[in-house]
C-alpha cells in the first residue's frame, strides 16, 4: 500500500507538468516551420551549430524520434556539427522535460538542466565541426588528386556513365550521340549552342510525376496548433509512455523500499558519476522519461550533480543513436560526439553538487514547494486526461479524433 501510495502521488505531481509540456511542445513543432531550420542549419562553424542547439533544445522529440528529424536536416544541407548539435540538444531537454523536471527535481534542476543540455550540444557540435575539419582537408587532397581523371575530356566509359544518368528516358534522347550531350568538348558547332539546348529535360514542366505538388493553400494557425496538440497527445506521448511508466514506477519503488542512507553514501563523487554514465550511454530513455528516475536517484540519497549526469547522457545517448552516428557521420565524429557529451555531463554534475554545497540550495525543499504550487483539483483532472490518452492509445485501434498531422 505504501508503495501504491507513493507511485499515485509521483503521478499526481508529475501529470499536470506534463500536459502543460505537451501542449506547449506540440505547439512549438507544428508552428514552427522546417525549412527555417534547414536554412540555418546548413552553415559550418560555431553560428550553425549555436542555432541548432537553442532550435533543438525546447522541441518535444525522445533519443530515438530525434534521428530521423536529424537526419533529414542533414540530407537538406546542415553541416556535421549543426547536426549533432541537434542530436544532443533536442532529447537532452524540451518544454515537455523542464516543465517534468520543474515538478519532481524542482527550479533549481529545471533551470540547470536546459542550460547543460545546451552546452552540452555546443560543445559536441564544436567538437565534430573540429574532425569535419580535418576530414575536409584530406578531402580536398584526395579530390585534387583525382581531378584529372574526373574532367569532362574524360574517358568513352565517363561519357556513357554521364549519358545514362540522364533523367531523359526517352528514345530521342539515348539515340544521339554521347559526345553531343555529355562532353564539354565537341565541335564548334557544340560549343556555340545556348543554354538551354544541354538543360535537362527535368527542369521543363513535364518533368518527373513522382514530384511533389505544392500546397494550393496553407493551413490556417489554430488547423496547424490543433495538429501540434494532437501530435503531442498521440504520436509523442505514445512514444515516451513505456519508458515514463518505468520511471515512475522505478522512483516510488526506490521511495518505498530504498534506505536514504544506502546510495547516500556512495551517490556522489567521480566513481558514482562514471557509473551513471555507464548505465545511460547505452540505455534508451527521453527527457522526459528519465526526469522520475532521477527523481528516484534523489530520493535515494544520489546527489543532484550524479543525478544531473544521468539526466544528460541518458537522453542523449543509446545504442541507436550511436550506430547512426557512426554510419551517417562516420567514426571520427561520433567519437567527438561522445566526448563532447561526457565532458560535459562530468563537468556539469561537479558543478550542480558545488552550486548547491556552497549557497547551501535545499533541492528537496524545493521540490515539495513546487508541489504545492498546483491544486488539488487540477492535479486529479490533468492525471485523468492521461489516463483517458492511454486508454484511447492503446484500446482504440482508430482514433476519430485524430487529424492528419502535418
């Protein structure tokens, strides 16, 4: 009973926070338009990837959701360094995650949990732009080398790879001559043709019909927020459910059955640091997911700064993750990425445990103001509201009230 207690009052603090968090999230990425992200994303150097951490951190996607979005940011045009400065930045912490964080850590750890995420993402995405570098000059070495071999005077095997990437399948097109259409070289005549006889066929009108149309007309600001809420309500939340029902049950399990005193006298200090960084590296987990285990980990006697460390390299890490990087980005920048990412986290927990040790900050006190903050009725009625999300998530196979989301 103690223990059912606990777990029903860790849901009560956490639910009105959290559907504050998903409105505001589902808000934020409905509205806020993709291509402004590609377009300044797509620099190098220190502006790209400051943009795309402050353009990460408050949007609602987990440690998984993230990769597609990053990934599509970076087949757009975002540089290596923008693009894990995304990476790290956007499951580190979310408007979801601090609005979490503000009801089970309290304001000191909401407001020191953003700024580290940010930080963090900086200084991984510096730190990749530094192996992009260096990856870049050997690049140019290699093609400067090789740019003989590449001219337009090339070989007949260049010239016919040249006229079989054409996107003009037709008959016309393939019958005539290579030299006319893929060398650069020909005859007088051929060199005093304009423009627009050598343009592809793909830039007239009858291009390709897998092309995608234009919208005739945009959607209307409350269509576009209604669809936000209702991605924050279905998709995100669905998502991050398993792993936030895990925290929360894992935070009053250790309440209820965990002595303060076990983990107080080895929850702080470098050893107890590294092992949070073993454990979150490779384990999955969202912001806002791993914001009751942390909870946990305090209640337990964990300090905030070890618990900090948690906060920051689970979200920001996992298997998948790391394979991504690895693939898309290659060796060089995963390793900076996962550097970047420790340092931090490290240099983060030791400086929350120094902050709170020396303007003697009472995190625990914090957290029972915060509590207080919400009423009783609106605690109950944003639980409810959840608990009828879960119901319709996983019971209803359709959901009539769902929309298309954009």
């Amino acid at each position: 009973m103690e223990f059912l207690n606990n777990l029903l009052e860790l849901c009560l603090e956490a639910a009105p926070w959290l559907v504050l968090g998903l409105v505001i999230g589902g808000l934020i990425k409905a509205l806020i338009p993709t291509s402004l992200l590609q377009k300044h994303l797509s620099g190098n150097g220190a502006p790209s990837v400051i943009k795309a951490a402050f353009f990460g951190a408050p949007l609602p996607l987990c440690s998984c959701g993230v990769i597609p979005a990053a990934l599509g940011l970076r087949r757009a045009g975002s540089s290596k360094s923008a693009t894990v400065s995304f990476l790290v930045a956007t499951p580190e912490t979310g408007i979801d995650s601090v609005s979490v964080s503000y009801a089970l850590l309290g304001p000191f750890m909401a407001i020191v949990r953003p700024i580290a995420a940010i930080v963090s993402a900086i200084t991984a995405g510096l730190l990749v732009g530094k192996a992009e570098e260096n990856e870049s000059h050997m690049a140019a070495s290699v093609a400067t080398t090789s740019s003989a071999e590449a001219s337009c005077c090339g070989s007949e095997k260049t010239e016919k790879v040249v006229a079989k990437a054409s996107c003009c399948g037709g008959s016309e097109a393939v019958s005539k001559p290579v030299e006319k259409t893929a060398s650069c070289c020909g005859s007088d005549e051929e060199a005093s043709k304009p423009p627009k006889e050598i343009k592809s066929c793909c830039d007239s009108s009858n291009g390709s019909s897998n092309e995608i149309p234009m919208e005739s007309h945009p959607d209307s600001f409350l269509h576009k927020a209604w669809d936000g809420v209702v991605y924050s309500f279905t998709d995100l939340f669905d998502k991050v459910l398993f792993w936030l029902a895990i925290g929360l049950v894992f935070a009053a399990l250790v309440q209820t059955f965990v002595p303060v005193a076990f983990l107080a006298e080895w929850g702080s200090g470098l050893p107890a640091m590294l092992l949070m960084l073993v454990v979150g590296i490779p384990m999955y987990v969202c912001a806002t997911a791993s914001t009751p285990i942390a909870a946990g980990l305090l209640l337990a006697g964990v300090s905030p700064g070890t618990a900090m460390v948690f906060l920051m390299a689970g979200p920001a890490t996992n298997i998948s993750t790391l394979g991504v990087i690895g693939k898309e980005l290659g060796r060089r920048s995963l390793i900076a990425y996962l550097s970047g990412v420790t340092i931090v986290a490290l240099i983060t927990g030791f400086l929350v445990d120094y902050l709170i040790s020396a303007f003697n900050i009472d995190v625990q006190g914090q957290i029972s103001h915060s509590h207080e903050m919400v009423p009783a009725v609106i605690a109950w009625a944003s639980l409810l509201l959840l608990v009828g999300v879960v119901l319709k998530l996983k019971l209803g196979k359709n959901h009539p009230w769902k929309t298309q989301t954009s």
